[in-house]
C-alpha cells in the first residue's frame, strides 16, 4: 500500500480551494476557447483546425491507416513498417439518382496544404480523387478509439457521417491487435421524398510492389492481383523466390448482400479508368465484373432507397495480412542462424518458396494466429458486433469522466501511438518497439528503454504486453555481468554488448520491475526474475558508483543520447528509485537487502544537500578524480561527441561538453515521477520536490517562444507556441555547450513535469503545461493525433497517461488486492481506472464513493482513501443492495475500508460505500 502522508502538510488543505477553483477553471478555458472562435479541448475540429487530422486506425503492431479529420483515407502503413505519406487511390462516395451535383466523394473539401507543396503536385496532384465533387463542410470528432466525420452539402438531401473505429479492449491484446479497420457511412433522408441512392467504394491494388518514376508514377511489378470475396474485393501481391515480404493481402468488402463488385476499372491510358469511375457512380451505369486480367483496381457498389427521415449504415470493412517483412535490426544473420532456420515449406496457393531465412526477419503477430486472409476475415466478420460492443464499453468508461477536457484529449490522442507503426508485436506474442517513426521506415530501434521509461499507457491497459518488455531487458539484453543493452535486436535475441548502459533506462527497468509485480500481483513471476534485477542493480553501482556513495558520479549515459559527468539529479533519482524498487521486491523475496538500504540513504542524503541549490535539484559536474577516462579520450565512444580543437577550449575552461551544471531541468528529478508511476513512495523530500517542480513551471514554461532561441529541433514548438523547455539556467550560468537537445520542447516530458505537479498539489500549473502542449496539436498546423519527437508518434507522449493518476491518485495493487485514492482535484470527481483484471469507473462524492466494473472483474481487501473533511466512520457498504461487512480505521488521514471477505466485483457491479 502506498504512503499517502509524504507530501507537504499543507498541500492537503489547500486541496478542498483547489476543487472549487480547479473545474471552474477548466470550464471557462473551454468557454473562453469557444467565445474566441478556438477550438476547444476533446472538441469538435471543424475549419481550419480540421486542416492536419489523421486519426490511426489498426491494431497493436499490426500496422495502420488513418481516418482524415475530411473523410479520406491516409498514411496507409500496412506492410510492417511505416509509410506515412502513402496515400493511394481509396475512397468512398455517393450518389444519388436524378439529382444535378447529386454525386460526390465522401469527404469534405480538400486541405489547401495539399494542392501545392507536397511531392508531386507540381504536376498537377492528379494521383488520388481530388478532382472529383467533395461535399462543402466537414467536422471531425474523437472518442478514441472511434472517430466521427460529420459531412454536409447543400446539392444533397442526406445527413452524413462516417464512423470509423478498430478493436481496442483494455486487457484483451489480442483482439486488440488485429490488422483490420472499418468505416461505417450513416446516411439520413432529410427531404420529404424518397430518394434512391448508391453508396461505392474504390481503390487501386496499393499492395502491389511498384517503383516510382521521373513522372510519378508507376511500375506494375508481376505478381499483383485482384479477386473478389463476399461483397468485396482482395487486393493482392504474391512473393517471389527470394522476396518473401513481398506477400500482402488488404480486403475490402461490406456486410450487405446487394453488394455488386467491379473487379476491373477500365483499362486505358492518361486518366480513363479514374474518368470511368465517376461516370458509373453518377450515372448508376455500373455492373458486376468479375475480369480481373491487366486490372489496377476495384470497386463495390450498394444500391439503397431511403424514405423521408429514413436512415441507413452501410458498413465497410477493412483487414489486412503481411506475413513476412525484410525487417531486422542489428547483427546480420550469421551462417549457423542461417543454417538452423531451416527449409520454409511454400506455400501452395502461391506457388512462391520464401527463402529459409525469412524467420530470421520481423514477422507480426497475426500472421502465427490467422494462416491467411481468409481466416482472418472469417474472425473480423464473426466477432465484429462484440468487438464493437466492448470498444465502445471502453470509449465509454474513459470519456464517462470530470476530469479536464485538455487532460482527457492528451490521454487519449497518444492512445493512437499503440496503433501507429511505432509499435510491432513479434510472432511470438512479444512486443517490440521503435522511439517513432520515421517517414518510411522506424526511427530509433529497440524498445528503448530510457524513452520507453516515460510510457505509462500499456501497463495499465495491457499489463501482460509491458512484462514481455521487461523479459526482454533482463532475460535477453542483459549479458552475465548485468550490462542491459537499451536497446533490443529484432527478432528479439541476444545481442552485442559494446556501447554504453544508459543509465536512466537500466535503473528505470527496476522501478518497472516493481510496477509489473503490484499491477500484476504475480509474486511468482517477480522472484523468478529478482536475480537478474540484482545483477542490473550491482552492475550500475560497480560502473557508476563505485565507490558506494550512493549517486550517479562516473560518466553516464541516457537519454539526451549523451553522458553525464559527475552527480545529477536526474538519474541519481533513477538510482535511488532502482534501490527501493529492489529493497521492496528483496524484502518479499526473504533476501539480504542492507547493503542497498544503505546506499539509498546516503544518496538521498547526498541528493537532498549538495544537489538541491534552494530552489532546484541540479548537476555537480564532475571530471577530475574519476575512475573514468578522461573525457577527450571517452568522447571516442559517444555520439557525436568527440573534441575538436574549439571544444578542447571549453573543456578547459567548463568542463565536459553537453553538461547542465546549475540549470533547473525539467527531468531534473524524472527518476521520482518514475517512482511515484511505479507503487514507490516519495522518497525525496516532499517540500523540495515541490519547489523543484514549481521552478520548472517558473522558469521553463514560456507561452510564448517568438523570441526563444533554439538550434537544434524547433519544430516541435515554434513561433508563437507555448511549451517548456528541457532546461534553463535562471543564474545566467548556462554551458557554451549544454547537453544536446535542451533548447527543444517534448510533450512527453511536459506531461510527465505536469503530473508530476499534479501529484504535488500545484494542479492548475500542470494543466498550463497539458494546454500548451495540446494547443499546439489542434489541426491547424500539427496532427492532433501525431504527437512527434524524434519521429512521428512518439512513445515518450505516452507519459500523458500519467495525468490521471497525477489528478486522482487512484492505483490499484494487486498484491495487497488494494485500492487507493488520493484526490488532488478535491471530493468530486469521476474517472476511469483500469487493472490488470478489469476497468470501469470510479466516482468520488462528499459522502460516497462509487465503483463501478465496466469489464472484468476487480478483486478488492481494502479501500484506502484521503478526504477533506472529517470522517467519523463508514455508513454502509453496498454491492447490488448486499450489505458489505467490513472494518473502518484512520491514520495520519488517511481513510481504511477494510473488508471482512476478499470482495470479488464482477462486470457489470457496483459498490457503493457511503460514509459520514
């Protein structure tokens, strides 16, 4: 159970003004956005805010398209990897008969960005549909994981909407992970006639393997095909003896049975097949067609009438299958990898041998689960109506909730990263990751562990996903001397050991190790892996604290992809947080845990006097008296970090480069948010930890960064965008060469300082930090949904799932079976939770708090729980009118509920405990 009492006294009375200002608050930023013609937060996006909206659709590493805020279909990224400007010929449209302009594209108008500026439209951007009739207006909204698209014109008589959806479903990964995707096109006759109307569907086969020419276009590889299923079509791509990823199937079909299929547009040259296409659709002139020779796309018709106020969905499923990629990271295969992979047997539908090589490379999880397309679909259509169900029983429990728009838009817009490339899961069930992605490929590979240190999503939503990755950081990473390389090879396997532990990662994974056991509750699976977590732990205080001190002091690498040099704030809060992590899990385990006891006392002693200047934790910098090369000779092994004869001067004079000395840095104490994140008590002063945290929002929140300098990455905030900063030096003490990055702004490091605040009680601080972030994702310029970094959908952005507990402080240990909360937002609100079990909401009251189970189950031994006011005991106890016997005790203020019998709330329950 958590300690609920190391924080300062007076946070604690200043929660009951905090809840009378805070949701006021919150509401008139809403309102002040609305009066301003600004968007407001978790609302529509309509104008010029829907200009950049591309919301992810797909499963957890199983690849992705995107639903743009108009309608259309982007970043089509299906073959393992990402593409994100792939945009092929797919669209919808209707058409309705009779009607002069009766006929248009399902979607709004065309984003101006797009007519000029990008690859290609110097010639004309004749490649996708924009050259046919797009109704006049379009809004977009989020209920992730569902989108709506709003469309109206005045030429058509219909009310119009699209939602568009995939599986996602909290504790189900693998019904969350499947490659598939559907639109639903809701048509409402709002004239006082019948109209008679026809909904089609249209793509090129985008799955063959083509080449790009001087004149953009392209080269029709063999092996492509198009055939047709049960009111749809497949487009296709066969492998080649020696090109085993180039294998990929995409299904496009419908649930209704008056479906017509065109398998082959017209084939001519210049632009007949596209000129064809919308004369059949506008003039009802087409035919089922089941040619499929020399063809380079299809489509799909449905015929519909629709009486005045009458109302229709036709419903267009998508799925897909890759089997193989070419897809690997580090070392090549060596001969006997080679030799023991083995003959792969061809396939006999294709008549294509993959090479015996191609399980050597990525290969996605569905393709172990589903033996083809076929298959596939079969599941996709059987379960569709209860994979809906339970993902908008999830969509509801979520946005079921009084928590801060601008919160709830940051949790759930960098929920779509778990549907963008940037996350794979192998064939095996193991999940793998990249930091991002790049354009056309992944961006920094490995799971890296000291990004990944940020994400606090998967835990939370799919526990048994997150312990694959700590198997992988301490049963196949780390070598037998402890050293974790931070970032794993792809297929998962033993790798090299020849660079640097990054020191925040490594330490991180303890604190993890910790988090997965309380959330899991499996004591087994936590003592199994404690050894390998020792020699972790003995391997980071034989490199980097040698001397027992109880800090950081020898050179270390992290996340800035740099080494600190000397004691820092930022990971010696790693450190000490690893030392209780493994002073929590040494002492169930029954094993000797004083030596590390020992450290954690002298390092937070350390960290509490020499590295907090009065107002901030900073960096003792440090390269004299080291065990440790000197750093001309250690910049040999770093990146981009050696010495030219300018630099050799500032090391003179400063020191090492890259360094932050003094400056207040916004990870300056992450390793105790990590902490807070992972079932840890605070184990740093709590009144320093707060000032601390204010001096960030002080000095490193800037609403405005017209006048702020920044050579590095300035894309991530610029102009008259809000954000903050990674570091500043108040004092004026800034280094000529300060670590690489601090000019940037990252939002998964402002959601992670806003938490932080949150949980220090200085709320509406943090809430300054979520709205900048989110201010500059509203469509006009950024992707909403597209929260980059070093690429796009970045995994550090997944801090923002932190908020919630930074606002609630609710957390569920399944060890002890409790739950906690501890309110920073007051006694009134309502959110969502989620265990490893089951997840719904959870609604705190004056005098009552309320439980609800929306999935799963929720075993329960105790409740714990801080109040404003002065409770003198428990009223009643109720599960379905059942009274609940159970014991009441207080503590330093905090509130217990302990129950006679272990409490099992299943799906659909409802405990409600009244109190006076």
């Amino acid at each position: 159970m958590k300690n609920f009492n190391n924080k300062p006294g007076h946070i604690r009375n200043y929660l009951l003004i905090i809840t009378l200002v805070l949701f006021p608050l919150s509401c008139e930023v809403n309102q002040d956005q609305s009066e301003k013609g600004e968007r407001a937060f978790n609302g529509l996006y309509e104008d010029e805010y829907l200009n950049r909206v591309a919301f992810p659709m797909g499963g957890i590493g199983a690849g992705m398209i995107c639903l743009e805020g108009t309608g259309g279909i982007s970043h089509v990224s299906v073959r393992n990897k990402p593409d994100i400007f792939h945009e092929p010929v797919m669209f919808s449209a209707i058409s309705i008969k009779g009607l002069e302009n009766g006929a248009k594209v399902l979607e709004g108008p065309v984003a101006d960005w797009k007519v000029f500026g990008n690859s290609g439209t110097g010639n004309g951007n004749g490649k996708g549909a924009d050259g046919y009739p797009h109704f006049a207006k379009a809004s977009f909204s989020a209920r992730f994981p569902f989108a709506k698209v709003d469309l109206e014109d005045d030429d058509i008589p219909l009310q119009v909407s699209i939602s568009g959806w995939s599986p996602f479903i909290p504790g189900e990964a693998d019904n969350s992970s499947l490659p598939v995707a559907s639109l639903e096109y809701t048509f409402k006759n709002n004239s006082n006639k019948a109209i008679e109307a026809l909904f089609s569907s249209h793509a090129e086969n985008f799955m063959r393997i083509e080449e790009p020419t001087v004149w953009g276009g392209r080269r029709l590889d063999e092996g492509s095909s198009i055939s047709g299923i049960r009111n749809g079509f497949l487009l296709s791509q066969s492998c080649t003896p020696e090109k085993a990823h180039y294998k990929g199937d995409f299904a496009i079909f419908t649930d209704n049975k008056n479906t017509v299929t065109d398998l082959c547009w017209f084939r001519g040259g210049w632009f007949d097949s596209k000129t064809m296409i919308w004369k059949d659709l506008s003039e009802f002139s087409y035919e089922d067609d089941t040619t499929t020779v020399g063809s380079n796309g299809a489509s799909l018709y449905v015929p519909f009438d629709l009486e005045p106020g009458e109302e229709k969905t036709i419903r267009l499923q998508m799925a897909w299958y890759v089997p193989h990629s070419d897809l690997r990271t580090g070392p090549v295969p060596t001969t006997e990898e080679l030799a023991s992979a083995g003959d792969v047997a061809c396939d006999p539908e294709t008549g294509c041998c993959p090479p015996s090589e191609a399980s050597l490379y990525y290969e996605p999880w569905y393709s172990g689960q589903y033996k083809d397309i076929d298959e596939l679909i079969g599941y996709w259509s059987k379960r569709y109506s209860d994979l809906r169900s339970d993902s908008q029983l999830f969509s509801n429990a979520f946005y079921n909730s009084t928590l801060p728009a601008e919160v709830l838009e940051a949790v759930a817009a960098n929920l779509t990263i778990l549907k963008s490339p940037t996350v794979l899961r192998q064939k095996d069930g193991r999940l793998w990751a990249w930091e991002g992605c790049h354009d056309a490929a992944g961006c920094c590979n490995g799971s890296c562990t000291h990004v990944w240190n940020y994400a606090q999503a998967i835990p939370h939503l799919f526990p048994g996903l997150e312990r694959t990755l700590r198997e992988t950081e301490f049963e196949v990473s780390q070598d037998p001397s402890g050293h974790q390389n931070f970032r794993s090879a792809l297929p998962i396997r033993l790798t090299d050991h020849n660079f640097h532990a990054a020191a925040d990662g490594q330490l991180g994974g303890m604190m993890k190790m910790h988090r997965e056991w309380r959330i899991s509750g499996d004591t087994k699976w936590m003592k199994e892996r404690l050894p390998a977590v020792k020699r972790s732990l003995d391997y980071c205080i034989s490199q980097w604290d040698p001397e027992g001190k109880g800090i950081l002091e020898e050179p270390h690498h992290n996340t800035y992809d740099i080494e600190f040099w000397g004691p820092d704030g930022m990971c010696t809060s790693f450190y000490l947080g690893a030392l209780k992590a493994f002073i929590a899990m040494g002492s169930e385990a029954g094993i000797d845990i004083s030596e590390y006891e020992e450290l954690a006392k002298k390092g937070i002693a350390y960290m509490e006097s020499d590295l907090y200047n009065g107002a901030y934790f900073i960096q003792k910098t440090q390269w004299e008296g080291l065990k440790a090369a000197d750093p001309v000779e250690a910049s040999k092994k770093s990146f981009g970090g050696l010495y030219s004869p300018e630099a050799l001067d500032i090391l003179k004079k400063e020191g090492p480069k890259y360094q932050y000395g003094n400056g207040c840095l916004s990870d300056g104490i992450l390793g105790n948010w990590i902490g807070e994140m992972c079932y840890l008590d605070n184990f740093l002063d709590a009144e320093k930890v707060k000032n601390h945290l204010v001096s960030i929002h002080k000095y490193n929140y800037k609403p405005d960064l017209s006048d702020h300098v920044n050579p590095q990455r300035p894309g991530y905030a610029i102009n008259k965008d809000g954000g903050l900063l990674l570091c500043s030096w108040p004092e004026g003490d800034e280094p000529s060469l300060p670590f690489v990055y601090s000019n940037e702004v990252w939002t998964g490091i402002e959601y992670q300082v806003a938490s932080h605040l949150m949980i220090a009680g200085e709320v509406e601080k943090g809430l300054d930090i979520v709205r900048a972030a989110r201010e500059r994702y509203d469509g006009r310029v950024r992707n909403p949904f597209n929260e980059y970094e070093c690429g796009h959908w970045y995994a550090r952005a997944m801090s923002s799932y932190g908020l919630l507990q930074g606002l609630t402080g609710i957390q569920y240990d399944a060890v002890d079976k409790s739950l906690d909360v501890d309110s920073r937002v007051g006694e009134s609100f309502t959110s969502f939770f989620s265990t490893q079990s089951g997840w719904g909401n959870l609604e705190f009251n004056d005098n009552e708090i309320i439980l609800k189970v929306a999935y799963g189950y929720l075993d329960l031994r105790e409740l714990n729980f801080t109040h404003e006011k002065g409770l003198s005991a428990i009223s009643k106890i109720s599960v379905a009118s059942e009274e609940i016997q159970s014991r009441f005790e207080q503590e330093d203020g905090l509130n217990k509920v302990l129950f006679e019998k272990e409490l099992k709330l299943d799906r659909g329950d409802e405990m409600i405990v009244s109190f006076k």
